[in-house]
C-alpha cells in the first residue's frame, strides 16, 4: 500500500486517523495501540508473510532491551550476542543471494540454492532495534510497555523507508500523545501533498529519460556524452525529488497524528561540500553510521590514518546497507573517498582562504553536486558493467552527440542506435527541476512557523533558514485554494503510481 495510491490516500488514511481522534480522545492510553494495530496491518499489507518475522524481531528486541537495562556483569557480552543475532537475521535476507552469487564466480560452480525474498522494511527496523539495544546497554534503561516500544519500530510512516528514528525521540511522545489539532492536520496534510506533487509530478516524470539510458546501456547499447550526463543528472533528481517527497510525507503524516519525526532531508543538492551533503541527505542514516559505526570504530580519536580508515569503511558498509551488490558498494566507497579527500582539503592551507570567497563557495558548490551526481550511477545501474559503460558515456568515450564505433569493439554493432531518451522539453523540464533543487526553498523553510520535524542534532539546522514571507504557510484561503489546486493535479496523476525508491532497501 504506497503512500501514494488511492486505497491508501482514500480509505487507511482517514480510516485510521479518524478512529484514533476518537480512541485517543475518549480512551488516551488506548491510542498508542490502536496506532500499533494499524501500522501492522499496514505491514501486512505489503507482505503478509513477513509479518510473523516482524512481530518476532519486537518481541525478542523488547525483551533483550529489558535484560540489557539491568545491571550485571553479563551485560556486554549478552550485546554482543543481541546485536550479532540481529545482523545474523538481516545478512540472511538481504545478503544471502549475494554471497552465493560472488562464490559461484569465485569457484566456478553453482550450489543448488533458493534465492531468499527480502521482508521489506527489514534494514530500517533492524538498524532501529540495534541502536535501541546500544542505547539500553549504555543507559541502563528499560521500556516497560511493549505497546509502546512496538510502536516506535512500526509507526507506519517511518516503518518501510525512515526516518530511522531513536526510542528517546518517540516512545515520550506515545506515552503522552498530543492529541491532534486542526493546525496539526492542516500542517501535515499540506506536507502530504508536497510530498505527492514532487513525487508524482517531477520524481517520476524525469525517471522516464533516466531509465532509457540505463536500461539500454543495462543491454550492451553504449551512450554519448551527452545521453550519459543527462541520464545521470535526470536519476540525481528522480532520487532527489523521491526521497525528498517521502520525507515530507512521513513527517506531515506523523504531524496528522500529533507525532513528531526526525527530519530526514534538507536540501542536500545545496551542500558545498560533500560533508555538508551527508549532514542534508538521509540526515538519520547519517546519524546512526556515526554514532554505532564511526565513532565505535574509534572515529577521528586514534590519528589522521585510522581516522581515513574508519571513514572508508563506515561509508562502503553504508553502501552496503542499501543493497547487497557491487554496485552500492562501489556507491558507499566512493562517498568514503570523497569525505577523506574533504577532509584532507580541510587540513590544508589554501581551504580556509579560498572558502571564503564567492568565488570559492561557487566551485565549491559546483564540484560537490558533480561528485554526487557521477557517484549517483553505480547506485542507479543494475551492474558494475553498466555503471562502466555510463561512466564512459560521460567521458565522451563513445561519442559526444552522436554514436561511434569503437575500434575492434564487441558494443560496435548496436552503438549506431540512438537511445537518447530525451526530447527538447524534457531537457528543458529537467533544467527547471534542478534550479529548484539548487535555489528552491525546502518545505520546512516554507512551513518555517510550523517548526516541522525533530531536529536530528542540529544535523538539519544549515538548511532551515525561513523562506521569503511570500511563501511561508500560513492557514488562509489563498493557501487553501493553492493545496485544493495541487490536490486536483495529483489525481489525475495516481494512476501511474510507482513505488519510492527508499522502499526497496
């Protein structure tokens, strides 16, 4: 059931938000588990025969949490054994195809082996329950209501994609619920469809060019440089304009239920640096690489080398989180390389006074989105050879405008097809989205006043300086009459309804 599709928009939602506004207001201990019952079916929606391994995930985390929180001498070693468990379960959904494949290129022979359906979800609520475990190590705390604690892991607008959030973040705000309020809902409603519009409207219309290359170039055909480079930029703003609609809807439709989320996204296409793009992109995912992998690893405390060690391997396992190819890998280890080579320019002496000039900010702008958007292809290819073949395109190895042959070439036959992808408005289109990407205010700054979302750590904060008066939200007709506009366009958009992107991790 996505968020973006009528039976969810039409029938769960308001279904759902309606008997918890009587639930909670007659009975407000009995929200939290009318919330918990929803956000399982919700679950089940997706994938019914995945739910007996949530429920079971909850209930030995719930209680492994409770053991934790007591103090004895078996503390350290029963974490250990708690978070391998939990990686044991998630490395053999999500990683089990893959080890099989890399032994069957490794020996040379197939094993007799039935691929594993992964849960979906499965990295999300796996990697919250491990900091959870983490947290009640370190804290000695217990959560003595497994209502409540299930409910932070399934709260169904952050349960399939984020944002990963912490215990202390939410189970306050289930055990003392804000009952929703009329602002509340005009808040998160007007999130929703912000949400739906960037989703529906750009994320999914610049998808169609980005995958005709990719899903060419997936087939043998070769691109030109200028197929490459508007493939590649077309995919930075399908994943941009995906995720960054999903964070949205997550947070407005917390906001509907009196929840506050963590935010998640927060222009990261305006970072100039690399650093500052992970401190805007996937801010939660973010936090947890550093606070149960980086700084356990021993973070930048042992020394510049160990410190670059550290970053490397904190960013290819985040690669890795996402999906269980060469590809992501390749994805994370380059974002690893990126942040050492920043760190390295950081230490330097040129950094500080070429930084501060508007010349600098431009380059340095400039250079961050180009190093993002070419780690991007790995990430959208569906193999190492694909990524290659586009990364080729984007050197002009194939042509620039138009195909060439290469010499003695086995690509050279089907090099003569045009697989461009694109026409004269798409381009255009596709300029536009990303002016608005790199100038456009965010929907926090334009609902400034509404002071959406958890600050995840000031991780946010660069990103949240208010939008100009005239596109602050604010509860009037002309805004009304703007969202019922919008609404209306999203409509005749559903039909073609494709899942988010995050989803699939």
């Amino acid at each position: 059931m996505l968020f973006n599709s009528a039976p969810f928009l039409f029938v769960f939602l308001p279904v759902v938000w309606l008997g918890h506004v009587l639930i909670a207001r007659r009975w407000p201990t009995a929200g939290a588990p009318f919330l918990l019952l929803a956000s399982l079916a919700f679950y089940a929606a997706w994938d019914l025969t995945a739910l007996p391994l949530l429920l079971a995930s909850l209930g030995g985390n719930f209680l492994a949490g409770r053991w934790l929180g007591y103090p004895h001498r078996h503390r350290r070693l029963g974490l250990g054994l708690f978070i391998f468990a939990n990686l044991a379960l998630l490395g053999y959904f999500k990683y089990a195809n893959f080890a099989v494949r890399v032994w069957g290129d490794v020996s040379g022979s197939e094993l007799a082996w039935t691929s594993v359906v992964l849960p979906i979800g499965i990295s999300f609520f796996t990697f919250q329950q491990i900091a959870y475990l983490v947290d009640s190590y370190r804290e000695q705390r217990q959560e003595p209501a497994f209502s409540r604690y299930a409910l932070f892991v399934t709260f169904f607008p952050h349960l399939i994609a984020g944002p990963m959030v912490h215990h202390r973040e939410m189970i306050p705000q289930f055990g003392q619920p804000r009952l929703s309020r009329l602002r509340d809902v005009g808040e998160g409603v007007t999130l929703l469809t912000l949400g739906l519009l960037k989703k529906l409207v750009i994320a999914d219309s610049v998808a169609v060019g980005s995958s005709a290359v990719f899903d060419a170039a997936a087939r043998g055909h070769v691109p030109t440089l200028l197929e490459a480079w508007l493939a590649a930029f077309a995919y930075a703003l399908q994943i941009y304009f995906d995720f960054s609609a999903y964070s949205d809807m997550a947070i407005g439709l917390g906001r509907m239920f009196g929840i506050d989320l963590p935010i998640n996204f927060a222009s990261p296409y305006k970072a100039r640096s690399v650093a500052e793009f992970w401190r805007r992109w996937h801010i939660t995912l973010s936090r947890f690489l550093r606070d149960y992998l980086y700084i356990p690893l021993g973070g930048n405390r042992q020394g510049p080398l160990r410190q670059k060690v550290n970053l490397m391997l904190t960013m290819a396992l985040g690669g890795l989180w996402h999906g269980a190819e060469w590809t992501f890998l390749t994805w994370g280890a380059l974002h690893g390389l990126y942040l050492i080579i920043n760190h390295l320019w950081r230490a330097s002496s040129w950094s500080q006074p070429f930084g501060a000039t508007r010349l600098g900010g431009v380059l340095a702008h400039a250079l961050t989105l180009l190093c993002v958007v070419v780690a991007w292809v790995p990430f959208r290819a569906v193999d190492m050879h694909t990524s290659l073949l586009v990364w080729g395109g984007m050197l002009g190895r194939y042509g620039v405008l138009s195909h060439q042959a290469l010499p003695g070439a086995a690509l050279a036959d089907s090099a003569a097809a045009p697989i461009l992808g694109f026409d004269g408005p798409s381009i255009f289109w596709l300029c536009v989205f990303l002016a608005m990407a790199l100038k456009a205010p965010n929907a926090y700054q334009i609902l400034t006043s509404a002071r959406l979302g958890l600050s995840s750590r000031g991780y946010a904060d660069p990103a949240l300086q208010p939008a100009p008066a005239s596109l602050t939200w604010r509860p009037s007709l002309g805004f009304g009459l703007l969202m019922g506009v919008a609404f209306g366009v999203i409509l005749l958009e559903l039909n073609d309804a494709s899942e988010f992107i995050y989803f699939q991790f």
